[in-house]
C-alpha cells in the first residue's frame, strides 16, 4: 500500500507541470482538404509563418495551428477554405474587437500550412510573417514585414516584399522581384531575373537569361549568368562577375567591379571607382570623380573620366582615353592609343598603333614602344607646362615637327633637320617618309630617346 | 625416538596404521600399555559391532514437500511485482512523453507568442534602441535638415520610410503585444534606423572634412 501511493505520488509530481503549462493558452489545429478543379490557390494571411508545399493530384490541404494567449479570443480567429469557381481561396479571419483579458490585449498567430497540386497557380499574400513555398508553379506571392523563400519553383514567379528579405533558389522560370529595405538572393534560374531593391543588398549566382538589376543604397553582386546583364545601383558598391553575355552597369557613388566577361562592357559611374579585367570584348567607362582600371581588354577600351586615374593594361584593341585632372597609364595596347587629360601626367608603354596624345600641365612619357604593325605608327603629342619625352626604337623612320617654348629640344636619334630654330625642329629620323612625329610643348623640354 | 607410556594416549588417539603400529611396538616391552592397549583394542571391535543404518520413507517427500510450497508461495509475489513494475514503466514513459511533447509544443507556442514574463525584458531592449535613436537623432538631424545632397536626401528617405514601417509595427502590436514577430520585426526595424542614423552622422563628418 505505501509502495503504491509512492507510485502515484512521482506521477501526479511528473503530471503537475505539464497541467501547469498548459494554463493560459490556446492552441487548435485546423485541417480541411479541397478539390482543385483548376484555376488559383489564394492565400490570404496575417500574423504567423506560411508554408507552401506541392503534392501530385487535385487536393488542396490546409493545416494550421491557431494559437493565442487567450481561449476567447482564439476561438474567433476563423480559417476560411473554400472551393470556388476559379479555384480555391484560403483566408485567416481575425476578430476585430478587443477583448480585454487580465494581462492585457489578447496576442495571437496562426501557422499556415498548404499543399497545392504542382500545376496550380498561386496567389500568396502575408503580413507580418513569412513565407516558406517549394515546388509551386506560376505565382505571385506578396509579403511585407516577413522574409520569403521559394525553392524549386516551376513557373514565373512575381514577388514583392517590403522589410523582409527574399531568397529564390532553383527556379525553372522567370522571376521578378520587387523589394525595399531587405536583402534579395536569387540563385540558380533558368529564366530571365529582375531585381528592383532599394537600401538592401541584391545577390545573384547562376542565371540562364537576362538580368536586370535597380537597386540603390546596398550592393549588388552578380556572378555566373549567360545572358545579358543590367545593373542599376547608386550609393553602394557593384560586382559582376563571370558573365558571358553583354554587361552594362549604371552607377552613382559606388565601386564598380567587373572580371571575366565575354561581351562588351559598358560601365557608367561617379564618385566611385572602376575596376574591369578579362573582358572578352570592348570595354566602354564613363566616370566622374574617380579611377579607372581596365585589365586584359580583348577589345577597345573607351574610357571618360574625370578628376581620377586611367589605367590600362594589356588592351587587345585601341584605347581611346578622355580623363580632365587625372593621370593617364596604358601599358601594352595593341592598337592606336588616343588620350587627352589635363593638370597631370601620361605614361604610356608598348603601344602598337598610333599614338595620339593631347594634355595641359602634365608631363607626357612614351617609351617601349613595339614595332608598328603597317611600318608606321604616327605619334603626335602635345602639351603644356611640362615635359614630353619619347623613346623610339632603333630603325625608326619619321618626318619630324617638333616645337616648345621656354625649354629645350634634345634627341638621342639623328635629325636630318630642314629648319632649326631654337625652340623648333624640322627634319627626318632614318628615311623619312610619310610616318609622322609631332611633338609641341608649351614652357618644357622635349627629348627623344633611343630605346 | 624412545615411546614412553605417557605417549600411549596420544597414539591411540591418532589411531593410524603407523601409531598404531609405534603403540603395539611399546606395548611389547611394557606389560602395564599392553593392557591398556588390549582395553582400546576390545573397545575398537564392540563399537564396530553396534554400528548400524536405516531407511527413512518420510524425509524426501517432506523435503520436496516442502521445496514446492516455498516456490508456490513465492511465485505469487514475483507476478504481482512484475505487473506493478510494467504499469509503472508504461505510466512513466506516458507522463515524460506527454510531458516532452507537451514541452516541445510549449516551445513552439512561445516561438510564436511571448510569455508575459519574458515581455518584459523585450520592452526593456525596445526602450534601450529607442533611447539610443534619440541621441543619433540629436546629432543626425541638423546633418539632415542642412544637407543637399543625393546621399542625404536618399537617408531623409530611407527613415521616413522607417518610420513608417515602425509605426505600423507599433499599431499592430498595440492589439498583438505578445506576438513574436511583430516584437522582432520592431527590434529589426529599430536596429536599422540606429544604423541609418550613425551612417548620416559618418557621411555628414566626411563631408564637413572634404
């Protein structure tokens, strides 16, 4: 007898906190099954997580657990599922009154649960919650204040969010996405992709078709995508990266990267720098106050900038570069070389066109030069207030014009001199002939070397 | 060794072949231990003579008898024991697994609606990002109000858009207070403002440096 009561003594004591626990609060699970007769599965929720899932046939599950701090309040929240001519709607109801219980307001959220056919459509909405969807066909999912996930989706996709972020990964078909305030990732899609984001980050990896990115305030990388790519982003940095069809980027106070490309590159910027290597085609930057660097260019290089530096290395085209108050660097470039700048310096080496440089208050070098491609290479640099020196590989032949003022004039190659003058030369370097080398200078030196 | 009739007792009392033999060796040269020897010898063979065995038809049967009614009486004990120890096992294991599943059930529940004992200390971080955004917003708001520029006209934006966000988490949770996201969203949406203000103070610096 005083076993058994011990007995029952450990039970009530293991029961007591379970009973205690379950003071205060209302939980029920609600389930109904619908026909799917085709047309659309409507979502309509608030204030608890959705989960979307498929199942092969023509049944539309709902599950959900309703849960609230108070029995009264929790039994009016209603779970409205229903079959209608064009599908079947989905709807949490919530009491619109009051009740006041003695802790306060009554709280309350409801978990929702569906599975869809795989070939349904689906119109999602939530607030305040989020939203979990794998295996769905074509939808449109909206939600604000709650992130959204979707996984292996069939169709297009349409999905907004506000404060929550969006995540998409494996999706068969084109997606867009609209979202402000919160991160977006878009993984692995065999459609199209568009972006538009605003003071959130945007990621995007593996894109069978075009992209298309607006986004402001958060940065934006791109990377492995065969179709084309537009990026607009402002006040946050831009990376693309291995991309094979045609990237254009359009930027405000921002860093620009772009690697291994293999199309044309076209890049718009300012109050940031621009950082581009291995482009398979012509790479176009315009900037404003700040840098540029293009590396391993199998195409033209056009570059506006201002205020910055203009790098270029091994360019396999010609470089056209237009920078104001800013250094001028091109190393290795195939083709002609064409620069203007102002208040800084040129350097340019191993240029294998013509060369073409106009500059003020800013020293010029060209040196390692390669042998002209057509036998000749014209060059014709100008500028002011500084020097210019050249340096001409032995053989070379010009029709020399070469002037300065206020500097002197000096060359390591023999000049066969028409007309000497102080401050101006005329004449031939080896034969002569058509290749011309114009040289002015205003208050500086001019001096051709020999390489 | 020399036997001496003091030793007689001690060999007959050992009483094996070689004593024996040592005591009859004595007995030879000694008439008084021959007697006594002839004593024990006359002793030996009567005891051997009144020595008899006997059958009894009634001890085993009251010993098995008595096996069985030990091992009956006991059998009844041990079953009882057993049942008593199942039902214990089964109540037990229905209690804890009753008990974990209300448990994680419990967990769940508190995921999505907060326990009043724990809002309190919500609240308390609630005030303490609402205490720091009003010291950013001392020193971010002139920054705002004075600056022209893209960037700042973008955060102008970005906090009214905050605040808005804030004051509809603020109004839903006035009817929802113990709901889970709502709390987080808010914590989210203040963190974010704080951020904002301190990247208008950063800017706001670097610009009166420039």
């Amino acid at each position: 007898m005083l076993r058994i009561n011990k007995v029952l003594i450990i039970l009530v004591l293991l029961a007591a906190p379970v009973v205690r626990a379950a003071e205060d609060r209302y939980e029920v699970q609600f389930g109904r099954t619908l026909n799917y007769r085709g047309g659309r599965v409507s979502v309509d929720h608030r204030f608890g997580p959705v989960t979307v899932r498929t199942e092969p046939g023509n049944n539309v599950t709902v599950r959900a657990t309703i849960r609230a701090s108070d029995p009264a309040f929790g039994q009016k929240i209603r779970i409205k599922a229903v079959e209608e001519g064009n599908g079947v709607s989905v709807r949490t109801e919530f009491p619109e009154e009051r009740i006041i219980i003695r802790s306060g307001e009554s709280s309350y959220s409801v978990d929702l649960r569906i599975t869809v056919p795989p070939q349904a459509t689906l119109r999602l909405t939530n607030r305040f919650g989020s939203i979990d969807a794998e295996g769905i066909g074509a939808s449109e999912i909206t939600n604000s204040h709650g992130s959204i996930r979707l996984r292996d989706t069939r169709g297009n996709q349409v999905v907004e969010n506000a404060f929550g972020s969006v995540d998409v990964q494996d999706a068969a078909g084109d997606i867009s996405i609209v979202n402000s305030n919160a991160s977006v990732r878009a993984v692995t899609i065999a459609g199209a992709l568009n972006i538009s984001n605003r003071f959130g980050s945007v990621s995007v990896n593996d894109v069978a078709r075009r992209v298309v990115v607006k986004n402001s305030n958060g940065t934006v990388d791109v990377r492995e995508t065969d179709g084309p790519v537009s990026i607009t982003n402002s006040f946050s940095n831009t990376k693309v990266s291995t991309i094979k069809g045609a990237v254009e980027v359009l930027s405000q106070n921002g860093r620009v990267e772009v690697a291994t490309v293999g199309a044309p590159v076209s890049v718009r910027n300012s109050f940031g720098a621009v950082d581009a290597k291995e482009i398979a085609g012509s790479l176009t930057v315009n900037n404003a106050n700040g840098n540029v660097s293009a590396k391993e260019i199998n195409g033209d290089l056009i570059v506006e900038t201002r205020f910055g530096t203009a790098r270029g290395d091994t360019i396999r085209g010609a470089a056209r570069i237009t920078n104001a108050n800013g250094a001028v660097n091109l190393t290795g470039v195939t083709k002609d070389a064409r620069v203007r700048t102002s208040f800084s310096s040129v350097f340019l080496k191993e240029i294998g066109g013509a060369i073409d440089v106009q500059n003020e208050n800013g020293a010029v070098s060209v040196t390692d030069l390669a042998p002209p491609a057509g036998g000749c290479r014209p060059i014709a640099v100008r500028t002011t207030f500084s020097s210019i020196k050249l340096e001409l590989p032995a053989g070379s032949s010009y029709t020399v014009n070469a002037s300065t003022s206020f500097g002197h004039i000096k060359s390591d190659l023999p000049i066969t001199t028409r007309s000497l003058g102080e401050e101006s030369v005329s004449g031939t370097i080896g034969r002569g002939g058509a290749c011309k080398l114009e040289l002015s200078n205003t208050n500086g030196n001019i001096t051709i070397d020999r390489d | 060794m020399k036997t001496e009739c003091s030793d007689l007792d001690n060999l007959l009392l050992e009483g094996d072949p070689f004593s024996m033999e040592t005591a009859t060796r004595h007995a030879g040269s000694c008439p008084e231990c021959a007697e006594k020897l002839a004593s024990w010898d006359d002793i030996s063979v009567a005891a051997k003579s009144l020595r008899t065995e006997w059958n009894s038809d009634l001890l085993w049967p009251r010993i098995e008898t008595a096996i069985h009614l030990e091992e009956k009486d006991a059998g009844h004990p041990r079953f009882w024991q057993i049942a008593a120890t199942v039902l214990l096992t089964i109540s037990v294991g229905a209690t804890t697994w009753y008990a974990v599943r209300d448990g994680s059930r419990q967990a769940a529940f508190d995921k999505e609606i907060i326990r009043v004992s724990a809002l309190e200390s919500v609240e308390r971080a609630e005030q303490a990002h609402l205490y720091a955004i009003a010291e950013l917003e001392k020193v971010a708001e002139p920054k705002l109000e004075d600056a022209q520029g893209p960037l700042m006209i973008s955060y102008r934006e970005k906090l009214m858009v905050l605040d808005d966000a804030i004051a509809e988490c603020q109004t839903n949770i006035d009817n929802n207070r113990q709901n889970a996201h709502l709390r987080k969203q808010l914590l989210t949406m203040y963190s974010e403002k704080q951020r904002t203000l301190r990247d208008v103070v950063r800017e706001g610096t670097n610009a009166s440096h420039q």
